[in-house]
C-alpha cells in the first residue's frame, strides 16, 4: 500500500509588505495506509497550506512528499478533497456534483448513475439526487462534497475543517460519518479541524501545530477513533481519558496563542 | 380598419380621460384602505415593504396618461372641439389690436413716446461727450455743440402740448371714437348678422383639429367666432390708420429744415480740415452720421405731448375688457383645459405654442403609428415591420461567404470559340455562394424595424461569439490579458459615436459599418464581464475540480464557464442596451432605412407624432429585450448569487 511521506516541508511565503512567512518550517512525517489525522493548532500555523501542498495544489519551497513511491508534483485523482464550504457546483444538481469526477473520466453513464444511488445512500441523501444543490442546507451540502470525492475512490481524503460550519447536532452525525466510512473503506485520511474535541474523537493519530514558524509540535497516539466505530460518542466524551488528554492540549494551544499574543 | 375609431376618437379620448381620473381616485382610496386593514409586519427600510402594490402601478400609469393627454390638449378637444376654432378668432382680435397696444403701457413697459425719448436722449448724452474727445477746432466745437442743443429743442417742439397741430388731436378722436365704436359692437348681439355663404363655405372646409399636424381650423365657424372675426377686421384697418399718425407740426418742421442745413455745414465745416490721424477721421465722421441718424428718428414724429394719447389709452382699456366680457367661458375653458400655452394666430392660419406643440396629442399618435404600421403606407415607401417574398439564394448569398469558390481547385470555365460557356464545378460553386441560382421564394421580415433590429442582433451576435472566448482566456492568461487589454482599453473609452464618422466612411453607410460599430460595442462590453466571470472564480471550486481529476479544458468547459454566465448575461443585456443607444445614433447619421432614420427625418420635418411614435417603439422594444434577458436569466441561472 502507499505510505504519505512528508520530508523536510518547507514552505516560505513572500508577503506584500516585502517580509516573509515561514508557513511550514521542516515538517517530517510519514502517515501510513489506512491511518486517520487528525490535525490541529492555533489559527495560522500552516494547516492549510500543509494540505495544499499534499492535493497538489502548491509546490513546496523546500523538501517533498511522497505517496508511495511517486513525488507529488500536481493535483491528483489519488487524493480526494473536502472543503470546508462544500465548494459545490452550484449550476449542477446534487447527482451531477456527485458523478462530476466519474463524468470527467468518461465513465459509462449507466455505471456511473448506480454508483451515484450507492453514495447518496452511504451519505444519507438518497432520493435527493434531482435537487439542484442551492437548494440544500449546509449539512447537506458539505455531505455532498463527501460523497462526491469518495465516489472517485482515491487513496487518502483531505478534509480542511469539513465540520467546520455546522451546528453541533450535524456535527456529530458527520463526524459518525466519517468515522463509519474510515473503518468501511479503510482509506487514508488527513483531516484538520480547530476542534479539540473533534481532533480527538476523529484522530487515531493527532498533531499538534505550533506557529510561526508553522512546524510539527507535538504527536499522539490516540484509542477513541477506534472505539468510536462501535461505542457512541458521546459515552466517549465523557470518559476520563479523554477529558484529560482534552485539557491538556487545550492548555498547550492556550500556551502557544499567548506566546503568539506576547510576540505582537 | 380603424378609422372608425379615429373618427370619434374626441368622444373616445374624453371617455378614457374621465375614466382615468376615476382610476386614480379608486385607487388612491384601495391604497388607503389597505394600508388601515393591512398589517404589515416589516418595519421601515426592509424590501418587504415594497413588495406588492399592483394599484400603484395602475395609479402611475394613469397619472402619466393624464399628464400626456391633459397638456397635449387632447382632452381639451374631446370636451369641446370649438374651442380652439373660437381661441382662434380670439387670437386674430388680439393680433389686430397688438400694434396700437404695444404703443401704451399696458401689459408691461413705458409708453412708446418715453422709451423712445430715452433712447434719443442717451445717444444725445453720449455725443456731447464725444464733442471734447474728437479734436474738434473751436468753431467745430462750438458748432457741434450747437447743433445738440437744436436738437433738444426739436424734441420739445414734440413734447410740448402747445405746439401740437389741432389736425393731429383731430385724428386721435376720430381714432378714440371708432374704438368706442368697435367697443360697443362687440358688445351688441347681432353683430357682425348673418354669416355670408362664402363664410358658412369656408366654416365647412376646415379641416378638424388635429387633421394634419398641428393645424387649427382658421375660419370662423360660431356666432362668438364670426364677431371676434369681424371685429378682428375692422380693428386692422383702425390699426392702420393709428400707424399713420404723425407729430408733425410747424414748429417742429421749421426746427428739423433749420438742425438739417446745421448738420450739413458741420460736416463740410469737419471734411475741409480731415487731418492726418486716420482713427480720428473716421470717429469725427461717426459723430456726424450719428447726429443724422438721431434726427432722422426725431423726424419720425412717433413722440407726442405726455397726456395726449390718454383718450386711445382708455378707449382701449375699454375695448380690452369688452373683447374679455365677451369671451365669456371660453377664457376659463382656455385657462383650464389649456395650459402651458396659447393658440396664435398668424397672417391667415392659428397654430398651438407651448406645450401644444411638442407634445401631441395621445390620440393623434395613436392615428399616426396606425397609418405609418399599414405596410402599403409605411414611412418614406417602406413599411415599419412587415414581410417580403425573398428569393432563397438571396439568404445562401447572405450567409455562405463568396469566397469559397475560390478555394475549390482548378480555373472557372472559359468561352469557347463559339462563345459558349460551358459551366464546370468551380463556376457551379461559385453560383450557388452568390445565391445566384433559380429558387423558390421564403417569407422574410422587413421594414424600418426589422432592419434596427438585425443590426443590433448582428452586431451583438458577433461581439459574443468573439468576445465571450477572448475575456475567459483574457482571465486565466498572463499572455492574452497582457497583449489585449491595451488593444481593448485604447478603444473602448472612446464614445461610440465619436468613432461612427470614421468607421461609416470605411465600411461605407450601409449595414456593415453600422453593424461593425455595433460589433465594437458589443465586443467590448463581452470580453469585460467575461472576464471579471473568469477571474471570479472560486479558487476552492477549481480545486475541487483538479482533484476530481478534470482536465484543463474541461476545468474551463464545466467550471469556469458556467460559473461566468451570470457576468456573461448581465455583460449581454448591458450591451442591448448600449447598443440600441449607439444604433439610433448612427441611423441618424448616415444611412436610408431604420429607426434612427425616420426619427431623423421627422426632426427636420418637426413632425412631433412620428418622433414620438419612434420613441415609443424605441422604448417598448428595449423594454422587451430587457424582459427577455430577465427570462432568460431567471430561467437558465436560477442558481445565480447562491453558490
Ligand atoms: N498565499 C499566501 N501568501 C502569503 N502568505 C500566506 C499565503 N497563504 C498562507 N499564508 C500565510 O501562511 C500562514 C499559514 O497559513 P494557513 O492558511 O496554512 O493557516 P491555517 O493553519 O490553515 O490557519 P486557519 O486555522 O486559520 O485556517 C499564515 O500566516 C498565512 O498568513
Ligand atoms: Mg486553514
């Protein structure tokens, strides 16, 4: 199977002004097949731009990333994307959004419509498929986006603050989601969130992001995605361990934010 | 088909005029009440409260309608067609009595005699003091200076009422006395008695208000017109004879023979001795032609003694109020029903003024547009919209370029020596792509209409397809955005018109150069929302469509493109807009057919009904386009904003 290997990331932005932001400074990692990230860190320490340069999107000033043995050099169809605002196709319907990757190969329609219905079912919007996607709540939408990157099948799903913009009751849902999806298809996932609680619950491996230069703080090795599968997650919550481990990070990002706040 | 309505269109007009009112005033009242029973939840400020309101809409409409019929005097002539005939005659009293009147001050002024002293006097001031500036010689001097004083005496021999000849005061009270009299017949109730046959004949001629234009039945046609025509007659002649009055006593003569030989031997005395200074020569000789030009005018005898037109003053003051008193309801009529304006009379026809001129009558319009739509009328011998039996090749010719026989191999054929022609493919082609070929005929539009509307969709056809391509890859290109902007941003500033000249005299006044500034138009306007669609872009949606796995193109076919087309059409229904603007415009400048032409012709011909029936068209066919592409926006981009 194909590892994701991150070596030496560097990342430097030019800025307007004429200075410059080291957005990434060294990030070295390797996430293995089948694993779930989850990634988080105080606001502006180079999530994003971390998994833009794994979709593709951006190339690294300094060091690469590997997917297996092949350097990533573009956008891919080995990895999938969700957005935190769906980034639907709003003149498409909720179908044609979900078979746009399948359309673009040229897939036979008929295959491609059974798959459609398949996906629609997983995400639970099946019958939905005829409604333009203007017409449905952000929920909704952001499971689209879902099924839309699945359906092409790619070896590792990055999600930058997927859950982001619902309300708490979708959110949990979604985040099930997720974790059913994870265990089914046992894909790959990078997944960044600001929530500690999400970071955790979703993360059978987390990372902690520190600021300025945005670098690789601190790892854990976590039981809760594991249990999420089969326990509810809210029995989760609740448990000590993760109360603990909660508090703790949350104190380190607390830390970090007043180092940043001292600084300016 | 119609003239049956247009031949009561005053009852019809009046009907629609009342209803109208009745109109506003219901709904005036709806509103009112709606606005008590209904409880609106909005508070100030939020669209909401402007949704609705139908009756609103209606109470404009009618307001407008009233408004146009109202001033154009439309329902002045539903209510009561006479009238204008009468203000007519009313009008030819008036203009009768204008030349005595203008003497005293009556509306407004001095008195003639005064303003013309005060002209006189001031010229006087300013030649006395010219007298020191002009380098005069003694005796000059004392000679000019004595000729002004003369001349202030000649006045006096005016103005004074000792000198005033008893023949002339004579004249004054026969002039008094025949107002008098004119004062009591218009007040007698048979003047002027029966109408004669030859007046009864031209009554009947007249043409009706409004026939022809703006023409106003000029002959008397009603026992009020006949008296104030009659009346108008005879005040001509009275103003005759007033005109001929002159001041011209013995004193006065005596003085005006003695300041003439003064003047003359001034001048010899001022030639004898010219000087050298040319500008000099040239004032002293003003100064000696402007002491003529002022006797001259003195000599006139327009100037009498201050109190004696006093009895004329009256005697017209008193005919003024009878000729009033006699109007009767027709002055209120006029002041009510005719506003902004009044109906003069000229040498022999009444025309409107004011808002009467400009602004014709709704109903008149109505009458006009009917005529120029019936296509065997039309304007200038082609019909506004109609269809015409076009051979088939003429539209093959029209569409399939010329130019692609030529592309086909080998020669076209050559005469052989019996002078035959024998056709080979090459000249078949060529046959058919200039539409010159035996066919069956096809209904095509035409007319004045048709042809603004081909232009405008021609030239929008053209600035899309070309334009719409090059603002996308104007937008996602370093390349194309840095070598076409300058190229685009060097002619698109300038006004469109001020570039017609040129391109008219390039691609000739026929359509091609009005479809080509069109095209210019269009193009630019498509290339800029194009473009602002393309940069717009979500970045995060052209990700996603990376990692979907699209392709360049298809990231530019299924991605940017949709998501353009609101930039792309609301960039379309601009340029409609711009481009009818531009089109009339150049249909005014050059060229024989379209819109802007017949509006042009009627300009120079002040036609106000055809110009407001172009406009009318103008305006209705803009407002078509524009629901349409608001059909088609609400239809095809429903989506649009909610991304
Ligand atoms: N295109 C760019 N040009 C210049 N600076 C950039 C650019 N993109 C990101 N940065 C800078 O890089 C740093 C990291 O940005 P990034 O978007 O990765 O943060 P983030 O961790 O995703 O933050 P958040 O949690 O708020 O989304 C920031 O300081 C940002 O200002
Ligand atoms: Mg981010």
């Amino acid at each position: 199977m194909s590892d994701l290997v991150a070596k030496d990331l560097s990342m430097v932005f030019d800025v307007d002004t004429g200075g410059q932001v080291h957005a990434l400074n060294n990030v070295n990692f390797t996430l293995k097949s089948g694993e779930l990230l989850s990634v988080l860190g105080p606001s502006g320490c180079g999530k994003t731009t971390l998994l833009n340069i794994i979709a593709g999107f951006n190339h690294p000033t300094g060091g690469a990333v590997y997917l297996g043995d092949e350097e990533i050099k573009g956008p891919g169809v080995n990895r999938g994307m969700v957005f935190q605002q769906g980034a639907l196709f709003e003149w498409l319907t909720v179908s044609e959004n979900v078979d746009f990757g399948l359309r673009m190969k040229g897939t036979d329609p008929k295959k491609s419509k059974k798959m459609v219905d398949e996906w629609l079912d997983i995400v639970g919007l099946a019958g939905f498929g005829d409604i333009p996607t203007y017409q449905l709540s952000g929920g909704m939408q952001q499971r689209i986006a879902l099924a839309r990157c699945l359906i092409n099948d790619p070896d590792l799903i990055l999600m930058d603050e997927p859950l982001g913009a619902l309300d708490a009751l979708t959110r949990e849902k979604m985040q099930s989601l997720v974790l059913k999806i994870w265990k089914e298809t046992g894909k790959t996932i990078m997944i960044i969130t600001h929530s500690v609680e999400e970071a955790l619950l979703l993360g059978e491996r987390l990372f902690v992001m520190a600021p300025r230069p945005g670098r690789l703080h601190k790892e854990y090795n976590l039981p809760f995605a594991e249990r999420g599968v089969t326990e509810d997650t809210r029995d989760i919550k609740n448990s000590e361990e993760f109360i603990e481990t909660r508090e703790e990070i949350l104190t380190m990002i607390w830390d970090m934010e007043e180092e940043i706040m001292g600084q300016v | 088909m119609f003239d049956f309505l247009f031949e009561y269109r005053g009852l019809i007009v009046g009907t629609i005029f009342i209803a109208l009112i009745a109109t506003v005033i219901w709904a005036i009242f709806y509103g009112r009440n709606l606005i008590r029973t209904e409880r609106t939840d909005a508070v100030f400020g939020n669209p909401e409260r402007a949704l609705g309101g139908w009756h609103w809409v209606i109470t404009g409409v009618s307001a407008i309608l009233i408004v146009w019929i109202y001033f154009s005097w439309d329902a002045a002539r539903a209510f009561n067609p006479k009238a204008a005939n009468e203000l007519c005659q009313v009008g030819k009293l008036s203009s009768a009595i204008n030349p005595i009147r203008s003497t005293f001050p009556l509306d407004d002024g001095f008195l003639k005699g005064t303003s013309l002293l005060v002209r006189e006097n001031k010229q006087l001031n300013g030649l006395a003091d010219q007298v020191e500036r002009l380098g005069f010689s003694d005796a000059e001097k004392s000679k000019a200076k004595e000729t002004i004083d003369l001349m202030r005496k000649a006045i006096i021999g005016m103005t004074s009422p000792e000198f005033l000849d008893s023949a002339t005061d004579a004249k004054f009270k026969e002039i008094v006395s025949k107002i008098d009299g004119l004062t009591s017949k218009l007040a007698d109730q048979n003047y002027p008695g029966d109408p004669t046959a030859e007046q009864i004949a031209a009554a009947e001629k007249n043409p009706r208000w409004g026939d022809s234009g703006n023409e106003i039945p000029a002959a008397p046609a009603s026992p009020r017109g006949y008296k104030f025509d009659a009346a108008a007659k005879e005040m001509k002649t009275i103003a005759t004879d007033f005109s001929k009055i002159r001041n011209n006593n013995s004193n006065f003569l005596a003085q005006v023979e003695k300041l003439k030989g003064q003047i003359a031997s001034l001048d010899t005395l001022v030639q004898a001795s010219p000087g050298t200074d040319e500008l000099l020569v040239a004032n002293r000789a003003d100064f000696v032609k402007g002491l003529t030009r002022v006797l001259r005018r003195v000599d006139d005898g327009n100037i009498f003694p201050p109190d004696a037109l006093n009895n004329v003053q009256s005697a017209l003051v008193n005919l003024d109020k009878e000729q009033k008193n006699q109007q009767g309801g027709l002055r209120y009529y006029d002041a009510l029903m005719m506003p902004g304006g009044e109906i003069r009379a000229g040498s022999n026809s009444c025309s409107e003024q004011g808002s009467g001129r400009w602004l014709p009558k709704p109903s008149d319009t109505l009458r006009t547009f009917a005529r120029i739509s019936d296509p065997e009328i039309g304007y200038k011998g082609y019909p506004l919209l109609w269809y015409k039996m076009k051979p088939f090749g003429e539209m093959v010719d029209f569409i399939v370029p010329d130019f692609i026989s030529s592309l086909v191999p080998g020669h076209y054929p050559r005469h052989d020596t019996n002078g035959i022609v024998t056709p080979n493919f090459k000249s078949k082609v060529r046959d058919f792509a200039t539409g010159n070929f035996e066919s069956f005929k096809v209904p095509m539009p035409s007319g004045h209409v048709w042809d603004s509307l081909l232009r405008v969709l021609a030239g929008l056809f053209f600035g899309i397809i070309l334009g719409v391509p090059l603002g996308l890859f104007m937008g996602l290109s370093r390349f194309s955005k840095g070598f076409f902007d300058p190229l685009i941003e060097l002619y698109r500033p300038v006004p469109p018109l001020a570039w017609a000249p040129l391109i008219l005299t390039i691609f000739g006044i026929g359509d091609d150069g009005k479809i080509f500034l069109l095209f210019m138009v269009a193009f630019a306007i498509m290339v800029i929302s194009a473009r602002t669609g393309a940069t717009g872009t979500h970045l995060s949606k052209i990700h996603a469509a990376h990692s979907l796995g699209a392709t360049n193109r298809q990231i530019l076919r299924k991605v940017i493109l949709p998501n353009s087309l609101p930039e792309i059409l609301t960039g379309i229904r601009i340029a409609i807009g711009v481009c009818w603007g531009t089109l009339v415009a150049a249909e005014m400048l050059a060229g024989t057919t379209g819109i802007g032409f017949v509006e042009n012709v009627a300009r120079k011909q002040s036609d106000y009904e055809i110009i407001w029936t172009t406009i009318i068209i103008l305006g209705l066919l803009g407002l078509l386009f524009d629901l349409m592409m608001r059909w088609v926006i609400d239809k095809f981009i429903p989506w649009r904003g909610k991304g």
